[in-house]
C-alpha cells in the first residue's frame, strides 16, 4: 500500500522497511501493519486532536507532570506551542503507560519505539497468527468469560499495584491474543495516586468487564471488585497475592436519629448563645 505520510519519517530513518496495510482506525488513532526487519509490528498513528472524538478530559490529564518548565507554562497558558505540548504529552503517556506495565508484568503490547508521533510496538496475534480481534467482536460460553474476566480482574490488580488506571478499560480495548486477553489503548492512563478520579475510573473498568462478561455468565453482574480492589488499595493492602472475593462487607447499622437531633438541637443552642453574648457585647456602653 502507499506509505501515510505520517510514516515517511519512520521509513526514510529505516525504522520500518515497508507499510503492509490498515489494521484499525479508532477514535484517537489509525494503526497499521508494518514490517521492521524480520519483524511485524505495529504503528499507531495518532490523530490531530480536532479529528479525535476522544478529548483529552481534565479528568485524565489531572496528575500528570511535565518536567520542561517553558512547556508546562505554555500548557497552563493554552498557546499554539502549549497545544502542540499538550498534544505531545497525551501521546507519550500512552509510551510511559506501556513500558511501565510491560516492566510490572501487565498483559500489555511490547512497546519497540515512539518517533515522530508515532508508536511501533508488538502486533499481538491469535492462535492462527493473525491479528488478534477485539472482545467485542467475539462471544463466549459461561466457563470462558468467567475465566477471561478472572484473567483481566488479575491484570486491574497488577495495573494498580504499578500505579497505574487505565481509565477506558473495555471490551474495545482488550484483544484476545494466542495465550489470552491483551490489553491496549492507553494515552487516558492515570496515576492512581496523583488523580482524584483514579477511583471512579478503576469502579467505571471493573464495571465495564462485569457488564460485557456478564452477557455470558450473568452471575458476574452482581460482582463488587472495583470496591473491593480500591478498598485494599487504599489500605496499602492490595497485592497479587490476595485473593478476592467480588463482595465488600457494606456499613448497614442503623443510624441513632435520637442522637444526631441531638447534636443538632446542642449546636444550634451553642450557636443562639454565641450571638446572644456578641449583641450584648454591642449593646454595653464602655465604662
């Protein structure tokens, strides 16, 4: 096929020897196949941000550091060179986000290179060795989802342990590769500490694999891991090791209404007095 422009640079610097064809073009992002020596990759190419229909939401930025002061009070001040920064830094997250998943173990494509914009990593393939296809485009039996499922909960857990939400976790961003699900599309990832949204999104993944899963085993739909993974992980409890259940103990003891009236009716006569002794202080002549 004619080589994108995009990836003229990558071609020119030997990087790649030829552009094989279109693999996928998503909301953020047109992959190709591409051959690099004896191996075959891929190479994300991602999109100007008035042609994504994902937009980089505060939510997902809040957290992230930018260590070039200049580029950081750009970003801050919305200039041309500060969107340009913002737009540069929302695609090296995605490289950050995968080479320190892939060093915590995380089932993720083996990143290769980003140059240019342009991220070539492993092209994950299925058993027949072709491109492995996306969760939503497959079905399964009862025992498979719960087994695939059990696999990504693993996989959330080992994410978090490295830090790590991936914030847009779903059945479209999971393939099913020759040993199992694989999991990719991670620009929105954000630090599980350092974001006050790191939370709901862990809840809005977790719920997103039991509601896919549970199509096929609808016992799933009535599971709780992302409570009780983010409880563990808010402890400093949470590790591989600790076996989940899917349940959390909720708080149901019965609240003592006599003793909040009480409270109440204490604050506010404490409140009546406080003003009461300020108007007399007003109203008392000097001596």
């Amino acid at each position: 096929m004619k080589t994108p422009p995009r990836l003229l640079p990558l071609l020119e610097d030997g990087l790649i020897d030829n552009v094989s064809r279109q693999l996928m073009s998503g909301k953020e992002a047109t992959v190709y196949v591409v051959q690099s020596g004896d191996n075959v990759l891929c190479a994300k190419v991602y999109k100007e941000a008035n042609k994504r229909s994902f937009r980089q939401s505060v939510d997902y930025t809040e957290g992230r550091k930018v260590k070039n002061s200049r580029k950081s009070r750009a970003m801050d001040k919305g200039s041309k060179y500060g969107k340009q920064a913002q737009e540069e830094a929302w695609q090296s997250a995605e490289v950050d986000a995968l080479y320190r998943l892939a060093d915590a173990g995380v089932t993720v494509p083996k990143p290769y290179n980003f140059y240019e914009g342009v991220l070539l990593m492993e092209l994950v393939t299925d058993e027949t060795g072709n491109a492995a296809p996306r969760l939503n485009d497959l079905s399964f039996t009862a025992e498979v989802a719960r087994l695939h499922h059990q696999s990504l909960i693993k996989e959330v857990v080992r994410m978090l342990c490295a830090g790590i939400v991936h914030g847009d976790l779903s059945e479209f961003n999971i393939l099913l590769g020759e040993s199992g699900p694989v999991i990719i599309d991670l620009p929105q990832a954000v630090d599980a500490s350092g974001n006050n949204h790191a939370k709901d999104m862990l809840y809005r993944d977790v719920n997103n694999l039991a509601a896919f899963f549970g199509q096929f085993a609808p016992e799933l739909l009535n599971t709780q891991y992302g409570k009780e993974i983010w409880a563990l992980y808010a402890k400093g409890a949470l590790s591989l090791e600790v076996e989940l259940t899917g349940r959390v103990k909720e708080n149901h003891k019965a609240v003592d209404l006599k003793s909040v009236v009480n409270e109440i009716d204490a604050i506010r006569e404490q409140e009546e007095a406080r003003q009461l002794r300020m108007l007399e202080a007003r109203n008392t002549p000097p001596n």
